[in-house]
C-alpha cells in the first residue's frame, strides 16, 4: 500500500466515500455534546451550569497547546502509510474509549470529585479528538489538489457529517431510555455510538491515499507553529468566518434543549424539531455545492447568513399559542441558512493551505488544522459556557431527582421567569451579534474558483510538475497583496 499516489490520479468514488464518512465522528459527537452534555451534567451528574460549562473552558488551556502540537506532529510525521494516516488508525481505539467515557456518571458525593471525575473524561477525550481531527482535516487538501474535487470531498464529508448529527440528535435519549438505569443508559449510548464513530478510521487507513509528495523540509513545535498560518491574509478571514458561525451554533444548540423544555413546554418534540433543522441541511448539501461551484464560496456562505438570521429572529419571538408546526418550519427554514455557513468554512479550507505553500514554500497543512480544530473546540467550549453561566445567574432549577415505585424519576422545576427571558435573549441576541460580523467579512474574501486555479498551477510549476510558470511576477504580486 503506498501512501503517496500521483498527484494526477483521479478519485474513484469509492475512495471519496470512505474519505468523507470520517466525518461522522466529528459531526455526531460535537452535535451530541453541543445538545445533551450540559444537561447530561446539570441533570444527571448534578453539577451546577457554572462548573459544567467551566469544565469545557478548562480543558481549552490544554487544547491551545496540543492542537498545534499535533499539527507540527502530524507535518513531520514520515511513514509508508503518510503523514496523516498513522493517527486516523489509532484513533479508531481511542474513539471507542474516550466517547464512552464522556458519559461515565460520576456519582461521588463530593462536588469537587464529580467536577474531577468530569474534567479528567473531557481532557481525554478532547485530547483523542485533536489526534483524529487535525490529521484529518489536513489530508482533506491533499487527497487531491483540484479545485472541484476537493468540493466533492468536502461536500461528501459534511454529508456524512449532518446525516451523523441527525442520529447524534435524535438517537442518543432513545438508547438511553432502552435501559433500566438512565445513569447506566448514558454509558451505554456512549458506547454504542462509539463502535459507529471508529470504524471508518480503519476504512480510511486501509482505502485511501495522501496525494502531495512530502518535502524533506520540517517544522519544530514553537509559538511561531501557531502564529504562522495566522500570517495569510486570507486565513484569518476564514477563521473569524468559522468561528463566528460555529459559535452562534454551539450556543443556541447548547441553550435549545431548556428552549423546548422550559419556554415552549413542548419536551416531548424536541428530537423531532432537531430533526428537521439537521434533514434539511442533509438534502441541501449537494444544491449548496453546486451553488459554490457556479457562484463561489463567500457568496453561498453571505447568502446563508442572511437566511439563518432571519429564521433565528422568527424562533427568538415564537409565541405558545402559534400553530404546532410552525416550529417546525422555523427550525427547517433556519436548516437552509445554517447548512451553507457549517459546509463553506471547511470548502474554503484546502484551498487556503495552497496559500500557506505559496508564502512558505512548503506545505504545513497540518499546522493550518490545528489553529482550524482549536478554533472549532474553543467556540464549543465557550458555547457552553456561556449558556452555563446565564444559566447559572439567571437562577436555572434543576430537576428534583428520586425514586417512585423502585424506578428513578425526573421532574422538571418550573422556572423563575428570568431563565425564561435569558432563553429568548440567548436565541436572537447572539446570532445578531456574530454573524452580521462574519457577513461582512465574507465579503471581503476573494480567493474564488479562477483566482485558485491560478495558484494551483502557479504552484504545480514551483514544485516542477510543469514546465512553464502561468503568472508573470506582476501578476503573482498582486495576487499576493490580495490574498496573502
């Protein structure tokens, strides 16, 4: 098995496929964490919203160390199989025990045990995530170079990732009501889902190919491993894209739970009304490709922030007397939006890499994921956070837990009516607030489809896959001063 196939080789679909299902791992467990885990904490480890979300923030001092360590690891890395795919393999038993033991319900009588208990689970797992993610995302710019392609790739990718979300979303409460115990429920679901997050790393291992030739050059682990990719231009727009778009995500997926169960009373239709939101994005993603391939990326991406902001207004003023379905055609109109702002920011990515080997000489893909992968961790972790906090200041009750007839029982407090006003502000507040910010700055991105071809092959003549260089030195400054 070679780990390094011609540049030129085409993708089977069957390699896109398998590439593209890795992508379940990280969809379904960040939607499971960003859905069930602050609840998992409050209600049934019984911690308070302020340590729950203080757990995930912690372990960010952390993930800013070994994120770009990985990434500096993973660029090194030489090996028969590649630099990316080493990881990929041992990450599938590292999946299986880390997720699994996400969901450990710690049940010491001591607050400060249980918060140790949690903070120890989450360190791990976040830990096992950066040694999957970074490899990953990085062999996504270099299982092939074209433009189109890498759309295909990374549009397969993130429908593996909604069709994963959507079992994330709807599946984990039903594996946990299958037992007896919920506390033995969470476990169980964690290890359940854990088997189906792992296998395709071994899929990956043995069915795909790295396809840019490794450079002898290598990089050491410094401040500077970090703040490097921070130097392109147009990384930097890409990151406060993402980041503004997964955070408005991350906190209203942390705060929809309590929406449903306290503001709408309506506990029941939660995994239903999930459901829509992410079976829209599904079916949308193939349109969204298409659309960034004929329009370019930005454009989708501004286009979708518009749809998403009005969708989340509509939700932030819903009122209980409304008809029953219109949360779900709030929820499915707000899919439309945030479907093209999750697919585009990793659609940019591979294409912003080529940059880095522009400015550098080299390739550091693997750096380029790392800043990618602690920027994704960071917003999950502040989203949490912040909806633990309000939670917390706004006087959250959480639920009277005991036994009725030899079976453990959960009844849900009424809440003051300040949580219920911090509900509604969290819902509309926060999307206003980060993505008219992102939309703008989308706007000033221009690496599109034509100026990308031009790098690429810009880049295939530096490397001596062609003979004569396409951009005279004018023509390559200026692309420089745009985009660099």
């Amino acid at each position: 098995m070679n780990g390094h196939a011609s540049t030129r080789e085409p993708l089977a679909r069957k390699e896109k496929l398998i590439f593209g299902m890795g992508d379940l791992f990280i969809g379904g467990s960040q939607v499971i964490i960003a859905f069930y885990y602050l609840r998992f904490l409050t209600d049934v480890v019984q911690i308070s919203p302020a340590l729950a979300g203080t757990v995930v923030l912690v372990s960010k001092i952390w993930d800013a160390i070994s994120d770009p360590l990985m990434g500096v690891i993973t660029d090194n890395t030489r090996t028969r199989w590649g630099r990316r795919k080493p990881y990929l393999f041992m990450g599938f038993f590292g999946v299986i025990t880390s997720f699994t033991l996400l969901w450990y319900p710690a049940s010491f009588d001591s607050t400060g045990a249980k918060f140790a208990a949690v903070l120890a689970s989450y360190l791990y797992f976040s830990t096992i995530s950066t040694m999957i993610l970074i490899p990953y995302a990085s062999m996504s710019s270099e299982i092939t170079l074209d433009y189109k392609e890498r759309n295909e790739i990374n549009g397969t990718r993130l429908f593996f990732s909604q069709v994963s979300s959507l079992i994330g979303a709807v599946i984990p409460l039903t594996l946990v009501k299958m037992f007896n115990d919920p506390t033995a429920g969470w476990l169980g679901m964690g290890f359940i889902l854990s088997i189906f997050y792992a296998i395709p790393y071994l899929l990956i291992f043995f069915y795909t190919e790295e396809r840019i030739p490794i450079g002898n050059e290598k990089s050491h682990f410094e401040l500077e491993s970090f703040i490097r990719p921070l130097r392109i231009k147009s990384f930097r727009k890409l990151l406060c894209m993402y980041f503004m778009a997964y955070l408005t995500m991350d906190v209203v997926s942390a705060v929809f739970q309590y929406y449903m169960l306290y503001y709408l009373g309506r506990p029941d239709e939660i995994d239903l009304v999930i459901g829509t939101l992410l079976i829209v994005q599904i079916i949308l993603i193939p349109p969204v490709v298409m659309l960034a391939n004929t329009y370019g990326k930005a454009v989708v991406y501004r286009y979708s922030i518009v749809i998403w902001l009005i969708g989340a207004t509509v939700m932030a003023f819903y009122q209980a007397d409304w008809h029953p379905a219109a949360i779900y055609l709030i929820s499915g109109f707000m899919g439309c939006g945030i479907v093209g702002c999750v697919v585009m920011p990793w659609s940019i990515f591979p294409d912003v890499t080529d940059l880095g080997e522009l400015e550098f000489g080299y390739r550091i893909a693997g750096s380029f994921s790392g800043v990618m992968t602690f920027t994704r961790k960071f917003s999950g972790a502040i989203g949490i956070f912040i909806v633990g906090m309000t939670l917390e200041l706004s006087g959250y009750l959480p639920p009277v837990i005991g036994m009725i007839d030899g079976k453990y029982s959960e009844t849900l407090q009424t809440q003051p009516e300040t949580v219920i006003t911090a509900l509604q502000l969290i819902v509309f507040l926060f999307p206003a607030c980060l993505l008219v910010p992102a939309f703008f700055v989308a706007r000033t991105f221009s690496l599109d489809h034509t100026t990308h071809e031009k790098l690429r092959q810009h880049l295939e003549f530096k490397r001596g896959e062609r003979p004569e260089d396409n951009l005279t030195a004018e023509e390559l400054a200026d692309m420089r001063r745009q985009l660099v």
